[in-house]
C-alpha cells in the first residue's frame, strides 16, 4: 500500500491561549480527492497553511509527500498546487504573462511551456482574454486563472481552500470533474477544504469533519452518512403552515424542517422519529398525500454532528 500523500499525527496549533487546531491524526490516501468540511471558523484554512509550512505546528507532526513541514516546506512547496484565499496573481500583469512567470518559477520546459498553458487556459475559456490585464477580470476570472496557475505544473498534490466558491453551476461541474480525473486518471492528490456537505459528498472520495479545530469523524461519504442515525423525510401534501414548521422544528429529533409548495422536508436527528412526525403533521390539520423517507445522507449526518458537538462543549460549561 502506497504512503499516505498527507499524513499528521496529534497535529495541534495554537494562539495564545486559543486552540485552533486540536491533536488531529489524517491520513489522506494518494490518489484520491479528500475534503476538509466544516463551518466557517473550524480551522480549516489554519490546517491547510500549517500542512504547507507557512505556520509551524505547536505540537505534533505533519508530512506531506514524505516531507515533513517543519524542515522541508520548500520542497512540499515545488512539489503542491495551491489556491488559498487570494488567487495569487499579478495584477499589472496579463493572464498569459502571469502564467509564463509562474511556468519559469516552475522550470518548466521551453517546449512544454507554451503548450501547457494554451491548453488550460482553452480549458477553462480563458484563452481569448489572455492578453488582457488581470486587474480588470471579475473574481470568478481571477478565480480560473489561480486555478490554472495551481494545475501548470502538474504537481503530485493539490490543495484547495473552497475551489468553488464564487464560481456558477456550470463552472463548478467542470472543475468537479477536472479534479476527479487528476486524482482517478492522473494520480494526483486533492485536498480540499468546504463548508458544503452537498459538495464533498459529490466530489470526495473521502471527507474529514471539522469543527472548532477538533475532528469529530472521517471517512468515505456514504460510510459516513448510513453511521448516523439521521434520517430525511419528505411529506407531499397541502396546509403545511409556518406554525407547524415552527413546531416541528421545536422538537430534539428534528435538525430541519423546511416547506417548499407542497412538500415538507424534514431532517431527523433520530429515524425512529419519522411516525411521530407524520402524525403531528395530521393531527394539525393538513392533507398528506404522500411521505417518503430517503436514504440518510452527507449533509443530515454532517448537522447532526455539529448540533451535538456543540450540545456537548455548552454541557462541560
């Protein structure tokens, strides 16, 4: 079995006296497109930027690609893609210039060189505009190009601080699919931060969960979702008012209820609950044609352990 591509052990970073990143142990396989998901403020930018060097760990241990990053972060650095929060372009520069800078940086070959570039930038439909100034494209343009930038070099690792972010449908399938066939096709690594549970469950072989720097469970996404006792629920029918919603969701096993036109969809924190549901839904009145309960899913289990993870930090205060 080959090496782990990234792999940490009781990896901890701390502030002061904040603790952002707590003991975490990842072993992320090579070849596989792995998600980081968590809310806003799980840590999971601070986990990315100690895995690349640029904050050194306060205890434990981190390696990418065999290299640990305490004293080999520039060779993780000529050996990973990276698009963090700012795209890490030049501004005054245009797209085709920023890409043949970076292409040098990388040592590239002058014969590979030009036709790298033209084919991603016609890739992503940028190749038209690539005598243009960067200073003047939207973000999602700026985005793409990052995007080209991190991929010129063919690099063994790729990491992501929320790819699709700011990006339409239409944009985020294509580098949905980019990304699959780098790690399925290619043999790359994709390491990818979220906060879209839809998202991991759609790209990532496997998902880590994070939250308040702790990592509460990992895993393949199906694994991950049949391991929680949630459930989905769909009622179909009429008279779903906003009063039964409010009174539904005032329940312990219920994470979310929401009503849209005639269908209300609930999300069970236990599925021993779905009767119980049903019959207040009838006892309050409305008509229900149909209910249906769906297959536990990424996003259910993944609330349900945020809920709890909280419950249980308010429960020690």
């Amino acid at each position: 079995m080959p090496a782990p591509a990234v792999l940490t052990q009781q990896l901890t970073r701390t502030f002061g006296d904040q603790t952002v990143i707590d003991h975490i142990d990842l072993a992320v396989p090579s070849g596989a497109v792995y998600g980081i998901l968590g809310p806003m403020g799980a840590g999971k930018t601070t986990l990315v930027r100690l895995l690349l060097g640029l904050v050194p760990p306060s205890e434990g241990s981190a390696h990418l690609l065999g290299y640990d990053v305490r004293t080999h972060a520039d060779a993780i650095r000529a050996r990973t893609g990276v698009v963090l929060e700012a795209p890490g372009l030049y501004e005054n520069l245009t797209a085709l210039e920023n890409l043949d800078l970076y292409a040098r940086i990388w040592r590239l070959p002058t014969a590979d060189r030009a036709v790298r570039i033209q084919q991603l930038l016609e890739h992503l439909e940028l190749w038209p505009r690539r005598h243009e100034r960067v200073a003047g494209w939207s973000p999602t343009m700026k985005h793409k190009l990052a995007m080209v930038r991190a991929l010129l070099h063919r690099p063994a690792l790729l990491l992501l601080d929320e790819p699709t972010t700011g990006l339409d449908r239409l944009d985020q399938e294509l580098l949905r699919a980019d990304l699959s066939r780098l790690a399925h096709q290619e043999g790359a690594t994709v390491l990818i931060t979220t906060r879209d549970p839809a998202e991991a469950a759609a790209l990532c072989d496997w998902v880590a969960i994070l939250q308040q720097g702790r990592l509460l469970a990992h895993g393949e996404p199906a694994v991950l979702a049949q391991r929680s006792d949630t459930a989905h629920m769909v009622i179909r029918g009429r008279g779903f008012t906003a009063d039964l919603v409010r009174l539904i969701e005032s329940r312990r096993d219920v994470s979310r209820a929401v009503v849209d036109k005639e269908c209300l969809s609930v999300e069970l924190v236990c599925r021993s609950a779905c009767a119980a549901i049903v019959n207040l839904v009838v006892e309050s009145g409305a008509d229900v044609e149909s209910v249906e309960q769906c297959h536990a899913s990424l996003e259910t289990a993944y609330r349900a352990l945020l809920e709890q993870a909280n419950a249980a930090k308010y429960a020690v205060r």
